[in-house]
C-alpha cells in the first residue's frame, strides 16, 4: 500500500506525521496519548514542537465559560 501510495506521489510517513503534529496542537497531551497508547512525554515533546499552547487554551476556556452567566447566579432566568 505503501509503495502504491508513494507512486501517487503521497508521502504516508510525512503525512502521519502532519497529523499528529496537528492533533498535538488540538488535544490536551493527556487525551492524545491516551487516544494513540503512548507515553504522555513524547506527546508533550510534540506539542513543544508544534506550539500547542494548553495554558493559553485553557484560560480562553475559562474566559469563554465565565462570560457567560450561570443558571444558578441569582436574577438568572429559570
């Protein structure tokens, strides 16, 4: 399959790579190398390199969720 790929001039080795390095970039390091079944450090490694910044998302998470008003503030509507 390999070398029928590479005939068509797709690189399967480059291209797993791409993929990878973009799920780094998508996926806390914890659910993708739990996803894959390896070690969370080379996943850590591969964010590093693909500049996946997990701080920087979770703190827009929580700018994201705290803007919005809580069912449970007082005056929310029920």
């Amino acid at each position: 399959m390999g070398e029928r790929l590479s005939r068509l001039g797709i690189r399967p080795a480059e291209a797993r790579s791409t993929a990878l390095f973009q799920l780094a970039t998508e996926l806390p390091a914890a659910v993708l190398a739990r996803a894959l079944g390896i070690d969370i450090t080379v996943v850590v490694k591969w964010q590093r390199v693909a500049a996946g910044d997990w701080a920087a998302y979770a703190a827009e998470v929580s700018r994201r969720t705290s803007a919005q008003p809580s069912i449970y503030a007082p005056g929310a509507p029920t």
